[in-house]
C-alpha cells in the first residue's frame, strides 16, 4: 500500500514537472510572437482594471498580505521537507505552487517585458553621448536650483513633501498627458499607490518601491527621504501602466514629473534626471561630476547630505543580497542590471533632442 502511494506520488511529481518545462516553452514561444504580446497587452489592461478596484479602497496593501502568507507558507513546505515521512508530499505540493505561481506572474505580467521598447518609438536613436549628457546635467542643475527654492522644508532645512495625496492625484493626471506616440496606454483613473508594509526591511535593502502585478498595487517606501518619494511613485505608477522594464519606467515617471504643475513632483523628477546623469557620467569625467556637486544650492546640498546618511545608516548584507539577486531578475526578464542607467539615459537624451 505504501509502495503504491509513493508510485503515485512520485508519477504526479514527474507530471508537475513536465508541465513546468511546458510552460517555460510556451511562453517562450509566446515571447516571439507580436501577436501573442499584443493579446496579453490587453489581458493586462482588464485585469488591472478589475483587480483595482477589487484592491484599491484598501488603506493597506493587500498584495503585501499575499506576499506574507505565500512567504509563511513557503517556509512550512520547506519545513516539511526536512521531515523523512512528508518529504514527498511536501514537494509535490511545492512543485504544484510553483506551476501555479508562475502561470499567472507571466499571463498578468512576465510578457509585457516583451512589448516593443520605447527607443524604437524615438525619431533618434543614437546612442547617448557624454558631451550632450553633461550639458543636460547643466540644464537640470539649474532647474534643480530654481525648484528647490520653492518647495517646502522641514526644521532641519531638509525637503519634505506636504501633501502626497495631491502627488499621486497629479500622477494619474500626468498620464493622460503622455505623448501618444510614446505612450497609448489607458490611464488607470484608480487611485491604488500605498505604503509598503515593508518598509523596516526595505530600508536595508535598497529597494524604494515596487508593483504587485496580482493586485496592480504600487507600492513605495515611506520611510524613504523625502527627495526619493514623488519620483519613486511616478515610477511605480508607470508600472500600472503597463511598462515592465525598469528603466523605461524611469522615463515614463520623467515624462509625467517633468513638466507637472506640482512643485514636489517636479523638484523629485529633476532631483533624480541630475543623479541618473552624473551616474552615467562619472567614470568618463569625475572631475566634471564633482564640480556639478559643488555648485548644489545650500538646499540641495543638506538634500543630498540626509540622503547619504540614510543610505550609511541602513547598508548591510540584505543590502548586498537584493542588489544581487535584483541584477539576476532584470536580466533574466530582457533589461540591463540594477546599477545600470544608460538606458534611461539613452531615453532621455533622443527625447530631448
């Protein structure tokens, strides 16, 4: 009796993971095919409609609720799997989640990776020029200056935003007014931008904020200075959008905090535009980055010394853990590594021309 049950279960096991390498197929052969990727850019659109406003009246994050119990139950498997007489069932039932799992990531999410990159919606497609990107570093550093007078302070001198809820409430208006031929996607009307529940953990990890593609909730970190908050938003609201690469979701959370008529959206998207052009400026010309620093207004200087103590304060190994494991992701799904800015870079430089 016992020999026959093991059969069965080692049978399902082989199934399961034969269904796996199916799908792995599958959606590889998906990831060629434009007709294919247009049908899921409009699976997307009705999911995300219907789980925003499933999701969106919810103070918290529900997608954070998942996330824990997907986690809690991930370690009672593993758990199971230590112990001789659950060992199999255990893993059966892992290998099931994983099929599950992984099937609705990639119908709600994984293929838009594969939607055709904004640079070939660009006139210019040269590659971005050192010369072009320190004279647009001059430009924002100017602007910076000219924003920064005219956004709020706390008692320390230091940026703070005082109405968030006005931020995101321009977001959403901000995309509508994407230009068509970068951007045809439908704005998501709904509010559904919350905390992190997080937040502790996400200080030491380097992570600012994030979406949730099985509840279409953005989420970001409260804790986070001030100067990173509006933009990060505008990044994860770019991502309920419909644009999954990381970088392109930069650009897209330019194009909505560049020309806003909200002070602290706007200081937060040149503040960011500066520090992602002297990025990528940096090795060529340090002397040049250093220079740029040093002519900061007094207020962007104490702005940038707290966001250099926040970062001291909370490096650490998790640190070092999800920069890594980040990098694996972006590559795995069609994009540069985390620590790569050039192709935002790229984005912003033919978009200025």
């Amino acid at each position: 009796m016992v020999i026959n049950i093991t059969k069965t279960i080692y049978k399902k096991k082989r199934f399961w993971a034969g269904v796996l390498l199916a799908q792995f197929l599958l959606f590889y052969g998906f990831s060629k095919s434009l007709l294919m990727i247009s049908f899921f850019e409009q699976f997307f659109e009705l999911q995300k409609e219907f789980h925003q406003i499933l999701f969106s009246w919810l103070p918290f994050s529900m997608g954070d609720l998942i996330y824990i119990a997907l986690g809690a139950a991930l370690i009672y498997s593993f758990i199971a799997l230590c112990r001789k007489k659950s060992r199999n069932t255990s893993l059966l039932k892992i290998l099931i989640a994983v099929n599950v799992f992984y099937f609705i990531y990639q119908i709600f999410w994984g293929m838009l990776y594969f939607q055709t990159p904004i640079i070939k919606k660009l006139s210019s497609q040269n590659a971005p020029e050192i010369n072009k990107a320190k004279k647009l570093a001059l430009q924002y550093l100017e602007k910076c200056k000219v924003t920064r007078t005219l956004v709020h302070e706390d008692h320390n001198g230091i940026f703070v935003v005082t109405n968030l809820k006005a931020v995101q409430k321009e977001i959403l208006f901000r995309q509508t007014q994407l230009p068509q031929y970068i951007s045809d996607k439908k704005g998501t009307k709904v509010l559904a931008i919350k905390p992190s529940l997080f937040r502790k953990v996400m200080n030491f990890t380097g992570i600012l904020g994030y979406y949730n593609p099985f509840t279409a909730e953005a989420q970001y970190n409260a804790e986070l200075p001030h100067t990173f908050i509006p933009f990060t938003t505008a990044h994860e609201s770019s991502h309920q959008l419909g644009f999954a690469r990381e970088q392109e979701a930069n650009f897209i959370g330019y194009l909505m905090g560049i020309h806003s008529s909200n002070i602290d959206l706007r200081y937060s998207t040149e503040y960011f535009t500066l520090k992602s052009l002297l990025r990528f400026i940096v090795e060529e010309d340090p002397e040049f980055v250093k220079s740029v620093i040093q002519n900061y207004s007094p207020g962007m200087k104490r702005d940038r010394a707290y966001e250099k103590s926040f970062i001291f304060r909370h490096q650490g190994w998790l640190d070092d853990l999800f920069g890594f494991t980040n990098n694996l992701f972006l590559k795995s799904n069609q994009q540069e590594g985390s620590v790569t800015y050039s192709y935002f870079i790229d984005l912003l430089l033919n978009y200025e021309k």
